[in-house]
C-alpha cells in the first residue's frame, strides 16, 4: 500500500504517522499563565534529541478553533516549562490533564497532583512524577496549525530509587515509563531486555 502524504487530509496523517511512530514517550508539561496560576497539559508528541545540547522537543497543535493552547501561550511569554514523565502511579491524573478545563484553571490541584518548586526556573514541577527536567525555550518553529518548542534542559529532578548506586544508569524495575500508542491506548516499559551488536559483525567490523 502506498500513501501519498501530499493528498491526504491531516486527520488520516496523523492516524498512520501515531499508529506507526509508536510507542511515544509523554511529556506531562508545567507551565505558568500570566497571573501566576499553574497549567499541566499531557503530550505525546515530545522526546529528547541532543544531549550537547541537552534538547528535548514538544509539537503543541492548536486547539479545534484555530486558537492557541494555554501551554505553547505560557511557553512564548515565559520561555520557560517543565517536563514531568509519566508512570503508572500518575497514569491517570496524566490522561485528566488533558482534559479541555475552562482557562484559569489549576489541573494539578483538580487531579490530586502537586508541585515543588523548581532550581531554575518559574514553572514548579510534579513531585509525583519519577523525573522532571527543567527547560528552557532554545528555539520555536511556527507553523499554520503547530508549534514546535525545542527547549534546553538545566535541571533535572530524578526520583532517587530510578537510579543505580552510582547515579548513572537507570533501573528498569524502579523506572518504567507509560507511553502512547495511538488513539486512547498506552503501553508500559515493564517488559525490558537487553540486544547487543552480533559479535561476529562486531569482530569483521573492526578487523
């Protein structure tokens, strides 16, 4: 089957493009509005790209009006957000951040969650969360009906069990990450397993 992306409608790109790019880590981001009142919004268009920079990389798609999102508003005033990563403890109040709630509204306090405050930066970030990462806007690209933020990373915040003795590595059986699939479902990291290099490619290689 061949699928011509430059004649097909945006709706049925975006089901084959999240159906088949999958799954996808969620950025469960913080920000604040202008009076000082904090805003989380759920995003599964989001990962890390550069760690020299430190990148990690969000699409906010506007709303079904043509208007923009509180978050990518808070974004472009502040220049500032946090991204709190998901597990299965806050998958729920994660999904209920999503929820269109009227603007002023303080999803974290709807939800249960609740926020600490952050080194660098305004937004505070989701205690509940096993990682947040402090960023700063490093650049946006505007489009008719998307933005994409690319911020930098300045702070990290690590639940202490996620990491090894040493600090380095992550344990997979402290820290599994929930990720979106397509439409309404998710999937857990909870199924880990190691796949290293052939070592007889590995040996010709560098022979």
């Amino acid at each position: 089957m061949e699928v011509d992306f430059t004649r097909l409608d945006q709706r049925d790109r975006y089901r084959l493009l999240c159906s088949f790019v999958a799954p996808r880590p969620i950025a469960l981001v913080t920000t604040l509005d202008e009076d000082g009142t904090s805003n989380a919004a759920p995003m599964s268009f989001f990962n890390v790209f550069s760690q020299d920079p430190p990148l990690v990389i969000l699409g906010i798609q506007v709303r079904p009006d043509g208007a923009p999102k509180d978050t990518i508003t808070n974004i472009r005033r502040s220049r500032e957000f946090v991204v709190n990563m998901c597990d299965m403890a806050i998958a729920q109040q994660m999904v209920d951040c999503g929820i269109n709630f009227p603007q002023g509204v303080d999803e974290l306090e709807v939800t249960g969650l609740s926020l600490a405050p952050s080194r660098q930066v305004e937004p505070g970030w989701v205690k509940e969360a096993p990682c947040a990462m402090e960023c700063r806007v490093a650049q946006i690209l505007e489009y008719p009906r998307r933005s994409i933020v690319l911020g930098e990373v300045v702070q990290m915040h690590v639940r202490d069990e996620c990491l090894d003795e040493n600090g380095r590595y992550v344990r997979p059986d402290k820290y599994q990450p929930i990720a979106r699939l397509h439409a309404d479902n998710y999937i857990v990291s909870n199924d880990q397993f190691e796949l290293l290099p052939t070592a007889a490619l590995q040996t010709a290689r560098i022979a």
